[in-house]
C-alpha cells in the first residue's frame, strides 16, 4: 500500500468520526430542542459512517461486510 492511500484512508477514517461526533450531536440537540428536523436529507446522517467505511483497511471492510450480511440475513 503506497504512502498516498495510507493517508488518504487516515483521513477518510478522520472525517468520518468527526462527521459522526458533529452530525449526530448537532441531530441529538435538533431531537431535544424541539425544532423539526424533517429538513434533514437522510444522507447526512449516513455520509460519514461511509467515510469511516472506506477508511478502513480491506480486511475491515470484508468483515463490516461479512457481519452486516448475517445481521440482515435472519
């Protein structure tokens, strides 16, 4: 693995945990506040759980993979 696709999968991994702490505690305080937060695309909830995806290594990939088929599978 070249040194380029190292960080750049440091930094997807990186913006997608930080993605996660922002979007969802900005979504949490939305829910509790009382505002709608109908205006949110689902998308933006679930773009950086993708980052954190393709931040990870391939071994960790096939397994996300591997678990989200027998979670679904039953």
């Amino acid at each position: 693995m070249s040194w380029l696709e190292k960080w750049t999968k440091r930094m997807m991994l990186s913006v997608g945990i930080l993605g996660v702490v922002i979007i969802y505690s900005g979504f949490i305080y939305l829910l509790l506040s009382g505002r709608s937060v109908a205006v949110l695309p689902w998308y933006l909830l679930l773009s950086p759980w993708i980052c954190i995806f393709f931040g990870l290594d391939h071994a960790r990939q096939f397994r996300v993979i591997t678990w989200f088929v027998r979670r679904f599978k039953h």
